[in-house]
C-alpha cells in the first residue's frame, strides 16, 4: 500500500490498479516522468504505471472522484512534453506495448504505449506495415492522435488513414470501441484531434504488404554549394507522389569516421527518400538524387524496412538534449522558399539543430477533409524546424531565433497551418491550436463536450469543449 498525502487517499488507487502508483520522493517516481525533451520537468501529483484496460480505467475514475487532470504518457516523445502535466494524475502506458497482427484480415492491435519499433517488428514478421514516422522509439499513441507522418505516406497515406478503430477509456470510466459502426464520431476526433477525448487502450491499424527489402536514398551535399539539387529534388518528385515519401532535411555533419574530415562541422544538407515499391526497381529510380553534384557523404542503400525505420535513432535520444520544434504546412515549395529554408539552415545558432521540407501529395492528398479531424489535404509539402541544443544558458538564443525564423517562414504557409506534432511549446503552441484545425475545431469542440465535458484530458494542444 502506498501512503496517503495530506489530501486525496492514493491508497484507494493502489487497492484499485494492479500497476504502481508512484508518488513524488518514492523510487521510480523520477524516471517515470522524464520524457525525450530534456528541458520539460513537470511533476504529476502521482503517477500509475497502467499494466492492463483495467488499470486506465480505475485511474480515470479517481481522477474524476477527485477533480484531477489526467496526462498521458505513449512513448513520450512529445517535444511539448504534454505527457507531464504539472499536479496531474499521470498514466504512464508504457508497460503496455503488445502488438497482435491477423496476418489474414491484414490488422493489427497496437497497445496505447507501444512504439514503433515494436509494431515495425511485430507486422515485418508477416511482410506487413502500417505507416508511421521516421524514429522507432516514437509512441504511437502520441503520433497517431495528431496525424502521423512517415515513409509509407506516398502510397498508404496518414498513420490515421490506417486507422480502423480504437478501444477507448472517456473521461467518466467508461470503456468505448470506436469504430466506423460504434461512435464514429470518436472516431473521427481521434484521427487528428490528439489525446483530447480519452485514453486510447488499443488502436486497430489496416496493415498493407510492404519490404522487407526497401530501398534509401540519403545522399548529402554541403550547403555552401547552393540550392541546385533541392530546386532538381523538388521538380523531381513532381510526378512520384505516388511512390517516393522524401524530405530535404539540413542538418551540421558530425565528427564521424564515416564522414570526410574535411567536412566535419560543415552545414549540409541530405535528401533522404524512401521508394514503396520492389527495392532494386527504387534504387533504379532514386538514382538521379545522387547525382545531383559534389556529395560530401552518402548512406544511401537497400536494407530491410525496419533498419530504415531506426536508422536516424542515435541522433535523438531521449532526455540528452534541450528541444523546441515548429512547423509550417506549405501549399507550394517555391525557389525563394528553398532559398530561405537553406539560409535558415545556415545561420541556425545549433549545430545540433536540424531543419526539413518534406513532400506529401500521393495516398495523403487523396483523403477528403471531411474524413478526419485532420482536415484539408490540399497541401504539398511541410517545413519543420527543429531545434536542437544542449545547455539551459542557450534557450533564449536557440527557442528566440526558432521563433523568429518560423514567423518570417510564415507567409508562405498553406491557410496558416501547421502540424500539431511539431507546434512549439506551451503559449506559442497552444494559441495556434484553432489555425491548425481551421474549420474543423467548432465540430472537435462538440465532440469533446460529449466525451470529455469537464476537460480532465488538457494536457495536449487543447480542444476546449464547446459551451
Ligand atoms: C525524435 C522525434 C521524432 C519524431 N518523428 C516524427 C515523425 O517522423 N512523424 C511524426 O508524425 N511525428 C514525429 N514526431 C512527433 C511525435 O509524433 C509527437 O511528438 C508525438 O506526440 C509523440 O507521441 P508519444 O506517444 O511518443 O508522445 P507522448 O509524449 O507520450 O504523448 C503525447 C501526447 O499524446 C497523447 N497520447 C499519447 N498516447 C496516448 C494514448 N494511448 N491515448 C490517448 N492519448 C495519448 C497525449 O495527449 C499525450 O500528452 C517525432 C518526435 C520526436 C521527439
């Protein structure tokens, strides 16, 4: 049994759940709440480590009894850190990460704090896939909520375009499937309204035949030789939509034995690609972007999906450095926004900062903005900063250049949107919460009043149920 605070009775929890319930001073409470951004250090009032369906709901049950907020913590990888709330009841999923694919119906259920890398493998086990995004140790839960953008988006669009159903834990207890026949209206909100309307026990993914083999364009060149390949890398994917997920990502070359010593320390940027298709007919077909002038390294090659999906792993582990992250969504990627994005990358105060233009169109464009809480696909490309340092004495200089770079950036978004996996943090990500929903937040908001009245899930890019 645990010991009661002063004021709310955490034995009760303890007799309820059969998972841990941390509390602050006691082991194991510190190393629960720490997430990947190593500058968030919020304390929940106490923590239950959810080992089973029943455990999320008894937590969400005495955090209703006694007016408390609930966060939620998937893989923790949220930059914001919503997984942390400050006083909050926090459910920490991480213990439930089974994955159960019908090779047959071609599904798979997916535990609520599973990552990727145990789905990548559990589906690769059948030559199946469902699309994630780009890092293995990614938590679905969070990914998924708010959209999820990965290598498979040309041809299998969204991670929420896979999304069949869920089993869901309200805010009054109640556990709900929601589907295209139960609650279709939870459904919808789950397929980019983030973790606004409950706590996901399990999500049921379509799975598609993809590798294992597949083929990895990452050919690198050095910035200071001028946009050309990324105009060439632009005008090339025009017509590929359909095949090749890419993105131009700028990025400092690390003092690596893989990489020339002369080009240590040098700004640069990579044109990383993935082909959905048979891997020799993609390295036949990627081939022009390594061809595109001088290359200062390249990694380029075949390998199995889920290598591809933990390659760029080491370069973000959790918890080592400070981390603030912003987006824009782009209807075109015009020359003079190359241009701004390669200076961008150039006078970033962080070599540890990285920058990106990804491409969409292809399976993604395809699905009506009705369909999802996601709304409108009509855009073709995304730009995303991603900032990157390491001591607590830089975050005026690094967070305060961010900001300014993605403010400039923003004439050029798409109707003011951005993707709210990468927003930014606390006022700056919050007060953009309605321009990325657009029309889209007045439909969330009833929805959010019908399954969570009282706001208990409000540690998210926060939907405020309608009045
Ligand atoms: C290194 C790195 C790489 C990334 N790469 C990509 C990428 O390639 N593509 C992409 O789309 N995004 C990417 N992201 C962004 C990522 O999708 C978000 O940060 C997302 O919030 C992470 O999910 P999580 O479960 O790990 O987060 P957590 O921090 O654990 O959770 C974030 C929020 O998600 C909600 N949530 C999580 N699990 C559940 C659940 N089971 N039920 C209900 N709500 C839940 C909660 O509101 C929670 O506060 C990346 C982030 C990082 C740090």
């Amino acid at each position: 049994m645990k010991p009661d605070t002063p004021s709310l009775p955490f034995s009760d929890l303890a007799h309820a759940a059969t998972g841990d319930v941390l509390l602050p001073g006691e082991a194991d409470y510190d190393a629960a709440r720490v997430v990947w951004n190593g500058m968030i250090s919020r304390k929940p009032a106490v923590i239950l480590r959810c080992t089973s369906r029943g455990d999320i709901v008894a937590g969400v049950r005495f955090a209703a009894r006694h007016g408390l907020a609930v966060s939620i913590k998937g893989g923790g990888h949220n930059v914001a850190g919503h997984a942390v709330g400050e006083g909050s009841l926090m459910l920490d999923l991480s213990q439930m990460r089974g994955v159960t694919v019908d090779p047959a119906a071609r599904t798979a259920w997916v535990d609520g704090g599973a990552t990727w890398a145990e789905v990548d493998a559990a589906t690769q086990a059948h030559g199946l896939a469902t699309p994630g995004g780009l890092i293995s140790e990614t938590g679905v839960g969070g990914l998924t909520l708010s959209g999820g953008v990965g290598w498979l988006r040309s041809k299998h669009g969204l991670t929420i375009d896979n999304l069949i159903a869920a089993e869901v834990v309200t805010a009054d207890g109640s556990v709900m499937l929601a589907s295209a026949t139960e609650h279709p209206d939870l459904l919808w909100a789950l397929k980019g309204g983030g973790g606004n309307f409950g706590v996901v026990v399990r999500f049921c993914f379509a799975l598609h035949p993809f590798g294992p083999e597949v083929m990895f364009a990452l050919p690198i060149y050095l910035a200071a030789d001028g946009p050309g390949p990324i105009r060439f890398w632009r005008d090339f994917l025009a017509d590929k939509s359909d095949t090749v997920a890419s993105l131009c990502e700028f990025s400092t070359l690390p003092e690596s034995p893989d990489v020339p010593a002369e080009h240590w320390g040098k700004r640069c940027f990579t044109l990383a690609a993935i082909y959905a298709g048979d891997a020799t007919e993609g390295e036949r077909v990627l081939a022009p972007l390594r061809e595109l002038g001088k290359l200062a390294a390249d990694f380029s090659g075949r390998m199995p999906y889920v290598e591809a999906q933990k390659l760029f792993d080491p370069l973000f582990p959790t918890g080592a450095y400070r981390c603030y992250w912003k987006s824009h969504l782009l209807t075109t990627l015009a020359d003079e926004m190359i241009d701004e994005g390669l200076a961008n990358a150039t006078a970033s105060p962080s070599d540890r900062s990285i920058s990106s233009f990804w491409n969409f169109g292809g399976a993604t464009a395809r699905v009506p903005a009705a369909a999802t809480a996601f709304g409108d696909r009509s855009f073709g490309w995304m730009y995303s900063l991603d900032s990157v340092w390491e001591k607590p004495e830089d975050d005026e200089k690094v967070m305060g250049w961010t900001r300014k770079a993605w403010t400039r950036f923003r004439r050029h978004s798409h109707e003011g949107r951005l993707y709210l996996n990468f927003a930014g943090q606390d006022a700056d990500s919050a007060d953009l919460t309605k321009d990325a929903f657009g029309q889209t937040y007045q439909r969330l908001a009833a929805i959010k009043r019908r399954y969570d009245p009282g706001n208990m899930f409000r540690f998210n890019q926060n939907i405020q149920p309608a009045q």
